[in-house]
C-alpha cells in the first residue's frame, strides 16, 4: 500500500514536471551531506500574481541539520540566482505559527511581512454530538 502512494505522487510530480510552465528544475536547490538530502529550496521563476517577483515554493532542512545556518544559506543561493535572473523581489508564503521558527529566519534574511498579504483562516472543530431538533423538515 506505501508503495503504491509513493508511487502515485512520484506519477502527480513527474506529470507536474511535464506539464506546468512554472517548473523550471534549475531552481531547485538541494543541500547534501554526503549522499543524504539535508535541506531543500524549491523556487519558481515567478510568484502567481506578480510576474517580477521570484518565489521560495518550499524551504525545508530536515531536522538533524536545523540551527546551523543552512536554511539561511539555502535562502541565500535563492536570493542570488534569482537576482542574476534580474528578478529584485523575492517572496514566500508561511504559517506565522510556524514551530519552526521560519518567521526568525525570514526577517533574520532580510525579509518583512507584507501587510497586503496577511491573512486570516478561520477554523471550528466539528465532532459528534447530540440530536437537538424537535421535529423534522420534509
């Protein structure tokens, strides 16, 4: 059963791959510690509603790595390669209640929230209960 889902988001990325003009495979940055992955950076050469801006899809340094710079020097490279792509404005999307503390390190690369872009979800656990209806509705 694990394989077959792993083998169907392989099929969903290779079809990703293939078919989204946004997928340019050259912006995607992996950062290895011998042959293991240790941290990605996962960018595309535009941000949906802004042509000019580059955009961070995923950021991610799995946790033996963490707090030792690496997430910030993976922010980094995107930095430059998207500016040499003549691209000056870079963005990301993040939960501003991230355990991670991605908020610290995007503000500590030099990034700000932008107050246009501040969102709010709403959310109500549902879960089983009682039946309070007196009569009902035909």
């Amino acid at each position: 059963m694990e394989q077959n889902l792993f083998e169907d988001e392989l099929e969903n990325f290779r079809t990703f791959w293939r078919t989204n003009e946004k997928f340019d495979s050259t912006l995607y940055f992996l950062a290895l510690d011998g042959d293991e992955v240790a941290g990605v950076s996962l960018c595309y050469p535009s941000a949906d509603d802004d042509r000019d801006m580059g955009w961070v899809g995923s950021l991610g340094v799995r946790r033996p790595w963490r707090r030792k710079g690496l997430g910030l020097a993976l922010l980094q490279h995107s930095f430059r390669e998207f500016h040499q792509r003549g691209r000056h404005k870079v963005g990301l999307g993040v939960d501003a209640q991230s355990l991670t503390g991605a908020t610290r390190l995007y503000t500590k690369a030099g990034m700000r929230p932008d107050p246009l872009w501040q969102t709010s979800v709403f959310e109500k656990e549902l879960r089983a209960g009682k039946e309070l209806r007196t009569q009902l509705v035909t």
